[in-house]
C-alpha cells in the first residue's frame, strides 16, 4: 500500500544558513577588536634607564694627542747636500749639540768674496782717509802762505799811505798797493771758504764710504751665518723628535731638518664635534685620559673655525704626567661644561641630540611590556641627557637604537 511522504521543510537550509552567517560576522568582528600582539624583544640585548630627580654633571668629550707645549723646528737656510748625521730621533739634546752637517762649496765661495770685497773696501776708505787729509794739509799750507802775503800787503799799503800825506809818493802807487792788499784780502777769504768746503766734504766722503764697507761687513755676516748654518745645531735642550734625511739627500732652503721638542711640558689637542663645542670656553675644567692615567687641565685655547665636523680645543695640564705619556700620543678628553641643580635626567638614548623631541619605549608598570611615548629632550651631556617632558621620575625607558621597531608601538621584554 502506499505510505504518504511528509512535505519537506524548505526553510530550515536558510535558517542554518543565516545563522552560520550570523556567527561568522561575530567572530569577525570579535577579532577585529582584538589588538595584534607585541613583537617580543630580548631583555638582556636592550640598553634600560631609569628617569632620575638630582644634580646633572654636562660634560662633552673627543679624542685627541698629546702635543708639547714648545716645539723648535729646525729648517735649511741654504741648499747643501747632507753630509754627516751625528744624532738620531729619540737622543736628549743641549742648545749647542751638533745634529747634522751641510756642504755646499758655491755659499763657501760667496762668503769668501763677501769677505774679499769687505776688505777692499776697508783699503779704500784707508787711501780715500789719507788722499782727503792730504788735500786738507796742502790747502792749509797754501790758506796760511796766503795769510801772510795778505797781512803783508795791507802793511806795505798802510805804510804807502803814510808815505803819501807827506807826498813822499804819488796817489798812483798808493792805488795800487791798495788794490793789491784787497785782491789779497779776497783770495784769503775764497781760499779760506774752499778749506771749509774740502773738510765737509772729507766728513761726507769718508762717511759714505763708512756706509758702504757696513753694508759689507751685514753681506759678509750673512755669508759666514750661511756656512755657520750648515753646522746644523739643537738650538735649544730637549730630545730630538724628529730628522726625516739621510746622507747625502740634497736639501733646498725651508727644508726641515730636524724637530727639537720638550717632553716634560705637554698639552692636549682634543677634537670636539662641532655641535658639541658650542658652549666649550676658555677656563673650563677638563680631564685628560692617557689609558695609563688621568691628567686634569684647563681650556687654553679654542679654534676659530672648525675643520672636517670638529673643532680643536688646547688643553693645558696642571696634573703630573703618566709615566709613558710622550707626544703623538693618543689620549680622550673630557671638558666640563656646568653643574645643573634639579632636573630630570636619564641616560642619553642612541642617537638622541639636545633639545630635540624623540620617542622612546617606555615600560608599563608591572608588565613586560614596553609602549611607545613622545619625550622632549633638554641639555646633553656626554652619558646622560634632561628630560623636560614625557617622562617622570622613575620611569624606566629603554635607550638601546630600536629603529627596526618603528612600525609597532608596543613590544615585549623577554
């Protein structure tokens, strides 16, 4: 017999339908709420401060050498080819100790004709010296003939004249005698003029050629300091540094021959980058690091002008030196900028400049982990820097370079 079929129920696909649809939309929605999880960093591959209250050291610190405070070159005066070397880099000097010795026959034979020409010049100014007092002896003896034949002239004409009032000779004559007594008078006083102006010139001629044999005798010391020159000498005590020549090398005058240095009084020549250097001057305390002790100093002196990022600061050291402490040798200084009162600081994060803003990952209280905050910077110091806001005292932040987490602004400390 046939058995009725029940009616299928053709809403129940639909219903299962819609509300696996109505499920998944919850789950979605669910997990869109979610946050993504932090990405986990190594706790002991980060760098972690704490925000501090208190006393704040500014400090700025560069690498530099140990200089010595006097240093004497020693340069050619003249070309010479070396001849003999009697000291070497290293040996302990005296003002008069022989260093090195010069040849060069063409400044010998410059010297000698200076020398030959300054003689000459000493016999003209003998035969210029006799001639002159010659002529002056002679127009002496001629001045004096003269004076005599003049006061003769002028007795006979007087005794003419008396002759004349008693009309013992005629007017004619008496004229003549006169004539003759004041021709005389007036050759004494020409010849008496032509003395004065012989012994001028005696003075002048003897002078110039005095002025000559001077600039001969300055020509001729200039000479023999050329041949002294050769004879190369320390100049002064010290250790000889440096003597970049060897025999036989020809040298040119300027030439450097040898560097003559004190040990025992040295000073630092530091290299600070030149954004740091900006609040560095004169008199600031300093620390010197030799890597075999602690030198302390002052700033001494600052360069006008910086020089490849940095600037150069002297140093001048009022400690006592290391032993081991020489020139050219590498040191690190640290300069002293202030004392700051109470403020708030932390360790200087990588990469961080003052007075800037950054953002660091700061610690959650009680957690592992690590949020991204916005952190104004103050004044910097060489280890540690001010904190002016984002921060608080005891906030414990991490320093260490974390640019590859850039993109998250969360992460976790294992």
């Amino acid at each position: 017999m046939d058995i009725p079929k029940k009616p299928k129920n053709r809403r129940k696909p639909w219903l299962l339908a819609g509300l696996g649809a109505l499920v998944l939309l919850g789950v979605t929605v669910g997990l869109s709420q979610l946050r993504a999880a932090a990405p986990s960093v190594e706790r002991g591959t980060v760098w972690l401060d704490t925000v501090k209250r208190g006393p704040m050291l500014r400090q700025v610190k560069g690498t530099g050498t140990l200089v010595p405070e006097h240093i004497r070159w020693l340069t050619a005066d003249t070309a010479g080819r070396v001849e003999r070397i009697h000291v070497r880099p290293g040996t302990p000097v005296e003002p008069g100790t022989l260093l090195l010795e010069l040849s060069n026959p063409d400044v010998q034979l410059q010297a000698l004709e200076a020398e030959r020409q300054l003689a000459s010049a000493e016999a003209e100014l003998i035969s210029l010296r006799t001639n002159l007092e010659t002529q002056r002896i002679s127009q002496a003896a001629a001045l004096a003939t003269l004076e005599t034949e003049t006061t003769n002239a002028e007795s006979q004409a007087q005794a003419t004249v008396a002759l004349m009032d008693r009309s013992f000779v005629p007017k004619l004559e008496v004229q003549q005698v006169k004539g003759k007594a004041g021709e005389m008078a007036t050759r004494l006083t020409l010849e008496r003029q032509r003395l004065a102006v012989l012994q001028s010139s005696t003075r002048e001629q003897l002078a110039a050629q005095q002025g000559q044999i001077e600039r001969l005798k300055a020509v001729a010391r200039f000479r023999r300091n050329q041949v002294e020159s050769m004879q190369v000498k320390a100049g002064e005590g010290g250790v000889l540094s440096e003597l970049p020549l060897e025999l036989g090398q020809w040298v040119t005058p300027g030439t450097v021959l040898a560097k003559v240095v004190k040990p025992e009084r040295l000073k630092a020549e530091l290299r600070i980058a030149e954004t740091q250097a900006r609040d560095i001057v004169v008199g600031q305390r300093a620390e010197v690091d030799t890597r075999n002790g602690i030198v302390e100093g002052t700033v001494a002196r600052i360069a006008p002008a910086a020089s490849q990022g940095t600037v150069r600061v002297e140093v001048m050291l009022t400690g006592e030196l290391p032993k081991g402490a020489r020139p050219d040798l590498t040191v690190e200084g640290t300069v002293e900028l202030e004392r700051l009162g109470e403020v708030l600081s932390m360790g200087r994060p990588a990469g961080a400049q003052p007075n800037a803003t950054v953002s660091l990952f700061k610690l959650v209280p009680g957690s592992d982990e690590a949020v991204r905050v916005p952190v104004q910077l103050g004044r910097g110091s060489v280890n540690s820097i001010e904190v002016v806001q984002g921060l608080a005292e005891g906030d414990q932040v991490v320093l260490s370079d974390m640019t590859a987490w850039d993109a998250v602004e969360r992460v976790r400390l294992q």
